[in-house]
C-alpha cells in the first residue's frame, strides 16, 4: 500500500544558488570563519578550501530542505552498488509520492473533473479537509478506494513485469 507523504513548501532555489555562488569566492580564511559561524566551532585545520566549500554549500542545502530521511540513508547504507541503490530508490519512489502543499490533483469521475488540493494538514476537496486522499476518494465515489491510485499517483505494474 503506498503512502502519501505531504512535504514542505519548496524554499526559494534562487536565493540557495546565489548563497553557495557567493561561498565560491570565499577564500580560506573566509571559508573557516563561515564554518565557525554554522557550525558554532572552529573547522579542523588540515581541510582543503574545496572541502570547506563543499561542506558549508550541503549545510546551506540541509538548513533550507532538511537532512535524507532515515529510509534513504538506510538505502544508501544498504546498496553495494550505484546500480543497486538507484533501483532500490525506484522501488521506493513507487510505494511513496511526496506532494508539495499548493499542488493540485485532478481526475474525471462520471463525466466531471475532481479537482483536490494538498493543503499543509490535509487535502481539500468540496468546501471539506481530508486526512488522506483515500478518504476523498471514497467521498466522491463513494466506494472505498486506494486515494494515490485513484488519483493516478501509483502506477499499475504490468502484467509482465516483476517486482
């Protein structure tokens, strides 16, 4: 059964790249001194400016969109290959749809477009906030339904192909 997760709202990219672009033309003096301003302690002495770059440029990401969650670290962990992990984050991806709060989801039911909108609590259908698209779905039907295929966000598996 596939779980619908309802993420953030996207933080602003562009003001992101400009951020680490401006990291760019930090020496390494600057570079120690911006470390020791996120990280709240001196940086160790024998990293290169490339290391100091690349490790505040992922800390400015992580501040603005979180950490990998405990499932993707643990793919990572897990895969012996790159191969491997990027079919392992397929499988993933296709028991779990993130959605963004704004996002609208439509589907035609008897004739008529439904249109759901993925709200930060919930989803809003028909002047009503539902915990879950399931829920929405079995209240336009009015047959219990799977909310993420109903709305198209979960793939049927051919019949050829395996799991």
């Amino acid at each position: 059964m596939p779980r619908v997760r309802i993420g953030a709202a996207l933080p602003d990219r562009a003001a992101l790249d400009l951020e680490i672009a401006q990291l760019r033309d930090f020496d390494v003096q600057q570079l120690r001194s911006r470390w020791h301003t996120a990280f709240g302690r001196r940086p160790p002495p024998h990293l290169s400016r490339h290391l100091l770059f690349r490790t505040l440029a992922y800390r400015l990401q992580t501040d603005r969109w979180g950490e990998l969650d405990t499932e993707s670290r643990r793919l990572l962990d897990r895969s012996d290959s790159p191969e491997k992990a990027g079919q392992r984050a397929l499988d993933l991806s296709r028991r779990t749809v993130e959605l963004r709060p704004g996002t609208i989801l439509s589907r035609e039911w008897n004739g008529q477009m439904q249109r759901v909108a993925v709200l930060p609590e919930g989803f809003a259908w028909d002047g009503n906030t539902y915990p879950s698209l399931s829920q929405v779905a079995l209240a336009i039907t009015g047959t219990r339904w799977n909310g993420p295929r109903f709305f198209g966000l979960r793939d049927k598996p051919s019949k050829g192909s395996s799991p």
